[in-house]
C-alpha cells in the first residue's frame, strides 16, 4: 500500500496551492507530493491540472540542478507510480524518481519532458 501524502478532504483550492508552493520539509521527495496532488486534482477533473503538475515538477527540478540546494533525495515510496490509472505515465515517473534519487538531473529533464509531451497529447 501506498503511503498517500494528500489529503482527499482538501479542497481543489487547496491542492492546486499546494502544486503552485510545492513543501519540502516532510521527509519524502517533494516531486511525490506533486504527483499525487496531481493526481487527485486528475480524478477530479480539475482542467489546470497537468500544467500546475509540470509547472511544479520543473521548478523542483530547477531547484535540484542548482549547486547547494538542499532537497531530499531518499525515496520512501517506490511504488507510488502505481497510484496512476495511465501505466505508461506511471513507467515515466518511476523513471524521473529514479534519476532524481541518483541525482541524475540530465535524464531526469528528458523524463520530464517525455511526461509533457505524453500528457499533452
């Protein structure tokens, strides 16, 4: 079982105030915490969802790129890609943690780019 890291009671508000200042002091890499947001913002057919998501997702990886920024690495949900309904874009996230945790920000960047270009389609 998943750990879920987002609150299914907040308000769609909320949640997209959330992606918009993703936090990073709670243990668990903040890319998690916008990924399930996303994802519940997702369900509930919130239309700015995939652009909040990337949005986050790319300032977190600027962040992550710049030399002393320091962000939590340690991944303690692998399986969270699993959450997703899409099993391609769960495939993509799983490999976008994975560079993020080996601090490969390179291929990490394709990853992201990859996930855009598939939920935009």
């Amino acid at each position: 079982m998943v750990q879920e890291l987002v609150d299914d009671q907040s308000t769609s508000r909320q949640l997209i105030r959330n992606l918009r200042v993703v936090q990073t002091g709670r243990g668990v890499l903040p890319e998690s915490v916008a990924w399930q947001t996303f994802l519940e913002l997702q369900r509930r057919g919130e239309p700015d969802a995939v652009r909040l998501f990337i949005g986050a997702v790319r300032n977190l990886h600027t962040r992550r790129c710049i030399a002393g920024v320091a962000l939590p690495t340690e991944d303690p949900l692998p399986d969270e890609h699993r959450l997703c309904d899409d099993a391609f874009l769960g495939d993509l996230w799983k490999a976008y943690k994975k560079c993020i945790r080996n601090n490969r920000t390179g291929p990490a960047s394709q990853l992201l780019r990859d996930m855009e270009e598939h939920l935009d389609a």
